[in-house]
C-alpha cells in the first residue's frame, strides 16, 4: 500500500513540477533545507548536496556508511553528474 502512494504522489509531482532544460529556468522551485535544486531529465528537481562519493551508476552509491540516512524518508540514492545524490 506504502508503495502505491509514493507512486501517487511522485506522479502529482512529477506532473506539477516545473520544467527545464538548464537550472536558470528553475525559479519556482524552492528546496526544503540542506537540499539544492538541481534540472534533472527537463524536470527541476530537490537533491541532497552531493556526498563527493563519485559513480557511474546509483548501485555504486549503496552501501557506504556515509549513506544510511538515504531511503528512511521515500528516497532513494542516484548518481547525477557522476555524483551520488539522495532524492
């Protein structure tokens, strides 16, 4: 069931969030605290500060003991701009 509302709710704000094709187009945007605005596949997009980890793939992200906090809150760890992120 947990499963089936974040997917509601990533579609509610997947269709409402602002789109972009470079981060200055992304001035509606506001981040919670800690958290930086980033233009991620068109859509502007909250990331966590990146954690210097470097990567190729998100897999590469899971694991390390730096990266528990990640997936406690409905998120889960990507690799952008060769970077791990949590959102």
């Amino acid at each position: 069931m947990r499963i089936v509302v974040y997917f509601v709710l990533f579609c509610i704000g997947y269709a409402a969030g602002e789109t972009c094709m470079s981060l200055p187009e992304c001035t509606k945007t506001s981040c919670k605290n800690g958290f930086e605005i980033h233009c991620v596949d068109t859509t502007c997009t909250c990331l966590s500060p990146s954690t210097g980890h470097t990567c190729i793939t998100k897999y590469e992200c899971f694991g390390n003991q730096l990266h528990v906090a990640c997936g406690t809150d409905g998120t889960n760890w990507h690799c952008v701009d060769s970077k791990c992120r949590c959102y």
